[in-house]
C-alpha cells in the first residue's frame, strides 16, 4: 500500500518515444508502498510482456474491499512502468459524471476542441484508437462503482494503449473479458515490512560486540508488537498507515495504541450489525481522531460530509470567511494560516491528502465514510450541523450568473458536490438557486444529458416537499424543460413546459422573469411542433413584455430576439430573419464577442445571408463563427459543430467545392462521434454533405448517404422539414445516376411535404417545384416541365427577388425547356438577362454561371435548419 519499497520487476522495454506526459488528477507516487509484488507481476504480464505479441490487452479490473490498496497499486504500477507509456491518465470513476469530466479534461489534453461530455468521450476514445498523437496509453478508472456505468466509457484497448479499473465489485467479467486480479490484505510479512520500515519504535535494531544481545532482544520485541499491530487490524493496508501516522506523530507505544483502540471505539460500535465496512477501520481512525486538537477535529468531521472527489480550497477559504459559523470552524475556515496548519496536521495522521496540483483536500472514501457513519451515530445533531455547513459553503459559492463563462471555475468548485453531500435535496433557498443555475450552466454548455440527471431527482423532491407552484420548482423545471428538448425528448419537454407555463402565469403572472423564460421555451415548442406561425405571435409579444418590464439589452430578451429571427426564417422571410439576427448579434457582443450566443447569433446571421444569396457575405460571418469556436476555452459543442455544418454550406455556396466537401466530412464525422449516425442533428449534417459528394463528382457516396438519410429521416421525423429536405436533395443524385422516375417520386412527395407544412410560396417549396421541373423534363414530360419551370420561376422572382442565384437557376432550367419546346427566341433572351445577372452577382466564374453558360441543367438543393 504505502512509499516504494520492495523488490523491483524488470523494467519493460518500451518503443521508443516522448518522456511520458501525467494526468493532472494522478496521485503522487507513495513513498510508503511495499510488497504486492504478486498483484504488480499479474498486471505487468497480462498489460505489457513481450510475450503477449500483438494483441489487444482487455482492461485489467484490481477488486477488493475498501481500504485493501487497490488504487495504491494502480499508483506504483502507473509510476513504475511510466516509461512503456506516452500517456497516463487517472479518472475518478465512481459515477458517471466525474468520468465525464475527465474525458472532458483529456479531450482538451488531446487538443480535440470539446467541452461536451458526449463529444469528449467519443473523440477521445476515437483518438486513443488511432494512436494520435499517443500511440502508448494508460487509462486507470479508479474507485468504478458500476461496470455498466464504466463500460459506457471504455476505450477500445490496443497492443499499446491499456486500461485498469479498480473497484471493489467483483463482476467485471462480462463487462471487461479479463478475470479481476483480486487484492486481499497484507500478507503477515508484508504487514511486518511495512510497519518496521515507517514506524519508529518498531524500526529493526542493529548492535555489535555486547550490544547485539541487547539489540537482538529489542528487535524482537518490536517484531511481536509489529505483528499484534498487524492483527489487530486485520492486516488492512489502509489501516496500517494510519497506525503508522498515529504512532509515529504522537510518540504512543503499540500497547498504548491498542489500549486506546480496544476501550474506545470497540464499545462504540460492537452492537451495530449495519455497518457495511470493518469494524476495525472504526477502531482505528477513532483512536487517531482523538489525538487531533478540537479546531482539527471540527475541520475533519467537516470534510467527511462532502465528496470523497476532493475539496477547493477555495470553497473552504474564501466561501467560508463571510459565513456565520461555529467557533471551532470558523477559526480554520476564517485564517488561510489556522486551515493550512489544521490540514497538514490531518495529513500527518494520514486521514486527508493534499493535492498541491489540484489546489485541493482529499479524503480516502473509507475514511470519509467512517467518519461520517460514526459521528451520524454518536452525535447526530453534529452531524446535522456539519451537512448544513456544507451546504452553506456550497451556496455561497455560487456566482449567480450561470450564463458567463467567466465563471464557470468557481461553478466547478461545487458540482462534485451536490448529489454526494444531499445538497440537491435541501431546502435552503439559496442551495436550490446553486442546483437551479448549474442546471442552467450545464445546459448552456452543451452538458444536456448531465443537466438532466442533476434536475430530473432534485425537482422530484422538490415538488413533494414545496408543492409544485413554487417559484424555485417552477424555476428548475423551465431549464429541465429546455435540457429535455435538447436531448430530444420532445413530448416529455413539451407537456412539462405547457404544465409549469401555465403554474407560471397563474401564481406569478405575465411579466415574472421566469415565467418568461419559460414562454420562450414554450415558443421552441411550438416550432418543434411545426406551428411555425403561432411561434412567432406567441415570441413577439413575448419581446413587448421584456421590453416593459425588464428591458431589451438582458440575456434572457436577447434570446426572444434570437428566436424571432428562427420564426421569420422557418417563414422563409430571411429578410427580417437577417434584421432580428443582426439586432441579437450586436447587442451579444456587447456582452462578450466569444459567449456562446455571440457565436450561435454569428452563424444564424450567416445562414440568413445565404439564404438570401449574399454568398461573399455569408463565408465571412460563417468563417468567423467556426474560428471563434475553436479559439473558445472548451470547444466544441452543439453550437460549435452547426457552425462547423454552415461553413462547409457557405464554402459551397461561393464555389470552393473541395474544400467544402473537406470541412461537410469532417463536421459530419463529428456530428456521427457526437451523436450518433441516427440523431435528427447527425442526419441534417448528412443531408448537407449529400450536395458536397455530388459537386465534387463522387456520386456513389452521395447516392449512399442520400438514400440512408433519407430512410432514418422518414422512419423517425417522417414531417420534418429535414425529412423533405433530404429527399429534394438525394433526388438530384438519383436524377444524375439514371433514376428519374425516382427523382420524381422524391421530388414531388417533398413539395407535398413542404407545401403543407410552410405554403406554396416558401423557399424550400420553390426548390423542390425547380427540380421536379427538371425531373420531369428528363422523364420526357418537357412541357409540363416548362409549364412548372414558368410557374416556378415567376413564383420566384417574387418571393426571392429577381437576382437571387436560385431565381437564375430556376431560369437557366427554363431556357432548356422552352427551346426543347421550340421557343428558341424566348430562350436564347432569357438566357442573355440570366447570364448578365449571374455576372453581376456571383460572377461569371462561379460554377453556377459556368454550367448556365454551357447550356447545362442546375440544381437547387435545400440547407436544412
């Protein structure tokens, strides 16, 4: 368990490459390890010998009880065979969401730009596969509680790149193909190795001449108080080094210690049956306790309520100095100096760590527990205290503004907290604002699934112990309303929003912040719904009631105005879709030109201008959005990959083809390691990339994307505007690969689609109406073509102006069928205007103009939303 000692294994030979890069969460190497030479060989033969050759190694579990040493051979195997890896990186592994947040962690040591949970842990396993840039990798999940949890997260393992999970459940045969190396207690002789190298009074005695008699007499003494030592305690490492700590800091003999352990904590506990760890462990950290002085004694009882993750320092100092507390806490918590003296006394008696790196107090979980369980039994209105101290501190930490970046350092110093210390349960006011705004900061951060599972409990609870009409119920459940859409539980965010609007208006009124921030969620609603109409009625006179009441430069009315500008362009009105986003974008940047709606406002204000055939103009915010993104601390996220999607569309839009299709494979590739290849928001990528494929001449990947796209999209968004986009744009590949007739199905079915659910007039109709024309002009059908491509072509000067670039398609296309008619003059005057415009507008070198000018057929596919 405890410093290295021991005797050393061969050393492996590694391939050659970098000094090996550390975790930052990676313990300290223990200068007190010794022995587990059994347990060290079994993992070195099964992760790295020669002899395995080249296959992949499964990751290899250490089980066993709590306290056994389990993580401290991880450590020393970490340390020891550092040099056979390029990368070794430690993860916190009892739950699901600090593993989360490690891979968020190695995602940005990988310099994959994410922040998103989901986008970190697909991208790192990603990476860790194809050995870039670390070909030789360690990853230890230490502490896994779950091995369904922990399988989620697994890596897939390599020759070279090799996981370890310490757990203390045994059952990790399924869930890793590897039988756990299993971690008893000390052997007696490593029990008696360990306690005569670190405990004084037992350190083997040496003498010459008359005094080795004498010597050999103490020294055999000290072995039998090392091996009653070592019984007592069963032989449990853990406790072992904080009987070396105790003996060694307070200057107690070993009959003295064990006096003390039998009358004092045996009594304490020898009727409970409940106790789920060794009653020795109690025993033991009792008799250090009581060594400690009252001031230490209150700051250990104290750490033991939070989570065993680690503590900031500056959740205990700066947080606790402007609170109301206790003598005893208030003397550590309110003088940096009296909290480093109290701790590193802690630290001598072993029962907390000091991670200098971290700025962080640790507490072994066993520890923590027995802490916790025996004051909860001896002095229960103690522990009370103490769990209300910690959500105190916890409270007080919270900025009050989950909505800037700025703070998102301080917001970390409370979330490892909040569901191990109960706090999402209280009812204190102001912990419930803390869960309430990090529910809201994960949102907005793209952590959608951890918003959830933070609220989905707490406003259970909350809802039974306050009633449902309170406001700070009501509060939780408007931002888990938004997480559920996110995520795509539409029904669910949908019946929970119109249920808490409704509580909303009734108890708090129109013009409460909340109730309108549960309106604007209500709008999302109603487009998800497709009642595009009734979206922007119900966010226009959600804008008048901002305005009156709280003004428009407020995030929260900055929002209304974001969505105003998706109604009018779900409307296929860009043009005020292009003013209400221009209106949000300066505004945005006046709070801060990086923030995350700054950027999302960026690439909406590009997607307007390319609707309206701004092209030029429409690169350049769209280039701007994607290379803020991947300058932002964090990266990628939903938002970061729509505007990677958009950028690629814009590269296209301007005729860069090549590198187009580059930017719309890589967004699609990262949309597929995010998401999923099924998720709406994976499909849209895909729908775009459909057109890159097929302009850069390669129509077997168009023809296969279109027509898996197309199937997922119909079976799962069967009316969705995407559905019917994708269909128009697959039909253009099946038109080019000799399938009309399919062409034509596709296209006509998408303008039913479209028709119903924008109108005749929309934009997205008029492209399907341009390319059925087309169809059926190759189906022979060459005057209901024509009579479509006038029908279509007067409907879009109209509605999209008489330059826009799908207008001069739409009469490019005409000019071909009115000659294959026999209009050839009409044509050949129609084709002059077009090409004269085409000129002025993208140019006569775009690949657009070029093929009207040749006399070739254009398509016009859809961007979807």
């Amino acid at each position: 368990m405890s410093g290295y000692a021991g005797r050393q294994e061969e050393q492996p030979s590694p391939l050659a490459g970098p000094p090996t890069e550390f975790g930052e969460h990676i313990p300290p190497r223990n200068r007190h390890f010794i022995g587990r030479t059994a347990e060290l060989q079994s993992l070195h033969g099964r992760l790295i010998t020669p002899e395995n050759g080249t296959a992949n190694r499964p990751p290899q579990p250490l089980t066993g009880t709590g306290g056994i040493g389990k993580t401290a051979i991880a450590v020393e195997y970490a340390y020891r065979y550092a040099d056979f890896y390029d990368l070794i990186w430690w993860i916190h592994a009892e739950g699901a969401q600090p593993i989360r947040g490690s891979f968020a962690n190695l995602s940005r040591r990988l310099h994959l730009n994410t922040s998103d949970s989901a986008e970190a842990i697909s991208a790192v396993r990603r990476t860790l596969l194809e050995g870039r840039p670390y070909a030789k990798w360690l990853l230890i999940f230490d502490d896994a509680t779950n091995p369904v949890t922990v399988t989620e997260f697994l890596p897939r393992t390599t020759p070279y790149g090799h996981v370890i999970i310490t757990s203390q459940i045994q059952n990790w045969d399924t869930a890793t193909y590897a039988e756990p190396i299993k971690v008893g207690e000390f052997a007696e002789q490593e029990s008696l190795d360990f306690l005569r190298r670190w405990v004084k009074i037992l350190a083997p005695m040496a003498g010459s001449g008359q005094d080795a008699v004498r010597a050999a007499e103490i020294d055999a003494q000290r072995i039998d108080d090392a091996r009653r030592l070592a019984d007592k305690l069963d032989h449990l490492p853990l406790l072992e080094v904080h009987a070396a700590a105790y003996l060694n800091e307070t200057g107690a003999t070993v009959d003295e210690y064990l006096q003390r352990y039998d009358d004092d904590a045996y009594r304490l506990l020898s009727t409970d049956e409940t106790i789920d760890y060794p009653r020795v462990a109690a025993q033991a950290w009792k008799v250090s306790t009581d060594a400690l002085e009252p001031h230490e004694r209150a700051l250990f009882d104290l750490c033991s309520f939070f989570s065993p993750e680690g503590i900031a320092q500056e959740l205990l100092i700066a947080v606790g100095k402007g609170l109301d507390l206790p003598a005893e806490i208030r003397r550590v918590l309110g003088d940096l100096h009296e909290l480093r003296e109290a701790e590193r006394r802690l630290a001598r008696f072993s029962l907390v760590t000091l991670n200098a790196v971290r700025n962080t107090v640790e507490m072994h979980k066993v520890v923590q527990k027995v802490a916790k369980d025996l004051l909860s039994q001896v002095n229960p209105e103690a522990a009370d205290t103490y769990r209300r101290i910690v959500h105190a501190l916890l409270a007080a930490s919270n900025p009050g503004n989950p909505e800037q970046d700025a703070y998102d350092d301080q917001y970390d110093w409370s979330l490892p907290h909040l569901e191990p210390t109960g706090a999402i349960y209280s009812d204190d006011k102001a912990v419930r604002d803390l869960i309430i705004d990090q529910v809201t900061r994960l949102r907005l951060r793209g952590g959608h699934v951890e918003s959830i599972r933070l609220a989905e409990p707490a406003l259970k609870h909350w809802s039974s112990a306050t009633g449902p009409d309170d406001i700070q119920v009501l509060a939780l459940a408007t931002q888990l309303g938004m997480a559920l859409r996110l995520v795509e539980r539409h029904r669910e965010a949908e019946e929970l929003n119109e249920e808490t609007l409704r509580r909303l208006r009734v108890h708090y009124g129109e013009k409460r912040l909340t109730t309108m921030i549960c309106a604007n969620s209500h709008g999302a609603d109603l487009r998800s719904q497709g009642r595009f109409t009734d979206a922007l009625a119900n966010d226009l006179a959600l804008l008048q009631l901002h305005e009156e009441a709280h003004g428009l430069e407020n995030p929260h009315a900055l929002d209304v105005i974001n969505n105003i500008g998706v109604d009018y362009r779900r409307l296929g009105d860009f043009e005020e879709a292009l003013a209400y986003d221009l209106r949000a974008l300066e505004s945005r940047s006046g709070l801060g030109p990086t923030r995350m709606d700054t950027l999302h406002s960026m690439g909406a204000v590009s997607h307007d201008l390319r609707e309206l055939g701004r092209y030029d103009e429409s690169l350049e915010y769209a280039r701007r959005a994607t290379t803020s993104f991947e300058a932002r601390r964090g990266g990628e996220n939903v938002s970061a990959l729509d505007a990677r999607k958009r950028f690629a569309v814009a590269l296209r839009r301007v005729g860069s083809l090549t590198d187009a299709r580059e930017v719309a494979v890589d967004a699609y590739n990262r949309y597929v390691a995010y998401n999923g290849e099924e998720h709406r928001h994976t499909l849209t990528a895909a729908t775009c990339l459909i057109n890159d494929y097929r302009l850069t001449g390669d129509l077997e990947h168009a023809y296969r994307l279109g027509k898996r796209t197309v199937g997922a999209l119909a079976t799962r968004h069967p009316t969705h505007s995407t559905t019917f986009a994708a269909q128009v744009n697959y039909a253009i590949v099946c038109r080019l690969c000799g399938e009309p007739s399919k062409a034509f199905e596709l296209d006509e079915a998408a303008l039913a689609g479209l028709r119903n659910l924008f109108g005749e007039r929309h934009p997205f109709a008029l492209s399907a109406m341009t390319n059925l024309a087309s169809d059926l002009a190759v189906i022979g059908e060459t005057t209901q073509a024509r009579e479509l491509g006038e029908r279509g072509l007067d409907a879009c000067r109209e509605f999209r102006g008489v330059d826009h670039p799908a207008t001069l398609a739409a009469a490019a296309n005409l000019t071909i069928d009115l000659r294959a008619t026999g209009a050839h003059e009409k044509a050949q005057e129609l084709l002059d205007d077009t090409l004269g415009r085409y000129n002025a507008t993208l140019g006569s070198g775009h690949p657009e103009a070029r093929r009207a000018a040749q006399r070739g057929r254009l398509d016009v596919d859809i961007e979807p939303f």
